[in-house]
C-alpha cells in the first residue's frame, strides 16, 4: 500500500516535471518578454518567470488533473509583476528603477521599443496589465478582464487612459 | 455624468483595441467632436497600439529559464525532503517525551530509561508497582519452633503412609 502510494507520488511528480518542460518550453520567451515589459528589468524578469512556473509546478504536483492555460499563467505573471512593482514602489531599494539603469540594454537596437518602453514607464500598473495583456500579449479586452478578474468594461476604460497617457509620450498625432 | 463618460471611454478602448462596432465608431465620433478629453483619441488609440505591436515584433531578446525552473523544481523537492525529515524527528522526539512522562505518571522507577522501559515485561512492571513487604531477619526462637515441626510431622506421615499400605 505504502509502496502504491510511493510510486503513486512519483507518478504524479515526474508527470508534473514533464508538463513544466513543455510549458516552459512553450511560453518560457513571450512570458519573459512580457514580464519585462511590465516590471521593465530583465533580470528580474527572469526571477518572476521561474516563480511562475514553479508556482504552476505545485500546482500541477496538487491536483494532476488540473489544466493549466496560458492564461493562467499570465495571471499568475501578472500578480507577480504587480506585487512586485507594489513593493518597489514601497522600498525603492528593492531593485533600481526601470529606466534610470539601462535597463534595455545595447541590444535593443529599436527606437520604437525605447519609445514603447518610456510610455509604458509612465502607466499606473493596473493600465500596465491591462494595455499589455492586450496590446502586447494579444489577449481580447474580455480575455484579460477574465484574467484579471475584472469586467471587460473596465479593461477597456483603462486601456483608453493608458492610451491618452502614451500617446503624448509617443508623440501620436491628434 | 462620469459614469456616462466612463461608457465612452469603454468604447475608446474597444476602438484601440480593435473590438468596436461601426455603431460604436459614429457614436464615439460624435461624442469625441464636443469633448476636449476624447478628441483625436479614435485614431491615437490604434496608433498606439500598433507601437506596442511593433515593439514585441522587434524584440531580440531570447529568454531562457528552462535550466532556472529545474533547478528550482529540485531544490523544491530538496526543501520538502527536509521538511519531512524535521517532522520524522519531531514526532518521535515527542513520542519519547510523552512516554517518560506516562512512565513517571504511572510510578515507574523514574531513572528508568526508555531502553530498560521497553526492555521489561509487563510482569516485571507489575511486581515493581507492587507495594514492598518488609522482611525481617528470623528469630532464633521462630527458627526453633518450625524444626520442633518438622521433626514432629515427619513420622507421624510416614506411620499414616504405612497404615494405608496395610489396608490396600
Ligand atoms: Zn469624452
């Protein structure tokens, strides 16, 4: 019986690892990039990437039947981001500032993604999710508002004032 | 009236999003022709959103955490292993503990370890809880008596053994 239950638990922990690679392997670069995009540093990018598919590694090792989507990744990225923009904003110690430290890097030969960046940098972090989740992650306003546990009336409203803020930032002609 | 603002704004952002109506496009247009707040916002809301398009079309950085969250997986399971570990050890700590503390409570001699504990019968336990009798050294004159006995009792057996024969 012990022994059922060892190999029971096995079972469900190698099944678990499996569906993390290949999670992982699916959307380990669009959840980065959008990460980066929100907290607007890579390496801390990177950091809350890892967080989250390790969050959706003890889920899967809770309950195997469990299908995890891409959207529940976002929002568990999303959360992440937040949580930690919230505790940047508190103790800016925490990390440097997104754009006072370079934060993308040489590589970054666009002037768009610059610019995008800088008008992104000037959003409050519940527009942040919502012009990301839709604009940047493809997501429809009813899509994000599920993922953000919100009405689709309200994503769109803060799209709407995002957009008024980025647009001066973009230099958008009225 | 803000609230009623709020339902054009709703429509701004369908229309920078591309989810809008043709009916939604006239009414925002005309609402955005009396409002300062809305005006330009039917073509800045899709131009931004192209920006942002642009931007993650143009991205060149390629993030790789593969490595990162397996690393993390085994140090997860590294962690819960200990857990159990420390549980393991908690629970027998507390098992011994309860038991000294039974064994003290029910009158067991209380320098008795746990190893001389589960070493003892349950026989040798009774006799150890049974209330000691004192034992004096015996008396010369007592000594007397019982061989006086002894001496007397013997061959009045043997003369009744004898008898008995006789009769079979
Ligand atoms: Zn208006």
């Amino acid at each position: 019986m012990i022994g059922q239950v060892q190999v029971l638990g096995l079972d469900r922990t190698l099944d678990a690892q499996y569906r993390i690679e290949r999670l992982v392997l699916e959307h380990q670069s669009r959840l980065a990039r959008y990460l980066r995009r929100f907290v607007g540093d890579r390496d801390v990018a990177l950091d809350l990437t890892q967080e989250v598919f390790l969050s959706a590694y003890r889920v899967l090792c809770a309950d195997p039947a469990r299908p995890l989507t891409a959207g529940w990744l976002y929002k568990v990225a999303t959360n992440r981001a937040i949580s930690y923009l919230r505790r940047r904003k508190r103790s800016p110690e925490v990390a440097t500032p997104i754009e006072a430290a370079a934060p993308f890097r040489l590589d970054e030969r666009s002037a768009i993604s610059l610019d995008v960046q800088s008008a992104l940098a000037g959003l409050g972090r519940e527009q942040l999710a919502c012009v990301l989740l839709t604009m940047y992650a493809g997501y429809s306003s009813q899509e994000a508002a599920a993922i953000l546990s919100i009405s689709p009336e309200a994503v769109r409203q803060r799209v709407c004032r995002a957009v008024r803020s980025m647009r001066r930032t973009l230099e958008v002609p009225a | 009236m803000s609230s009623n603002h709020a339902r054009f704004e709703a429509v701004a952002g369908a229309i920078a999003l591309g989810e809008a109506s043709p009916s939604e496009h006239a009414i925002f247009s005309a609402h955005a022709q009396n409002c300062s707040r809305c005006a330009g916002l039917e073509r800045a809301g899709p131009s931004v959103a192209s920006f942002v398009h642009t931007a993650l079309h143009e991205e060149t950085w390629r993030p790789f955490v593969r490595e990162a969250v397996i690393s993390g997986i085994e140090s997860l399971h590294v962690a819960s292993g200990r857990r159990t570990a420390l549980w393991i050890c908690t629970a027998v700590c507390v098992t011994l503990f309860l038991n000294l503390v039974l064994a003290a409570h029910v009158g067991l001699p209380s320098k008795a370890s746990t190893t001389s504990l589960a070493r003892t019968s349950p026989r040798q336990n009774l006799v150890a809880r049974m209330p000691q009798v004192r034992r004096h050294p015996p008396r010369a004159a007592d000594l007397a008596v019982l061989r006086a006995t002894q001496t007397r009792l013997k061959p009045a057996l043997d003369v009744e053994r004898e008898r008995a024969f006789q009769r079979e």
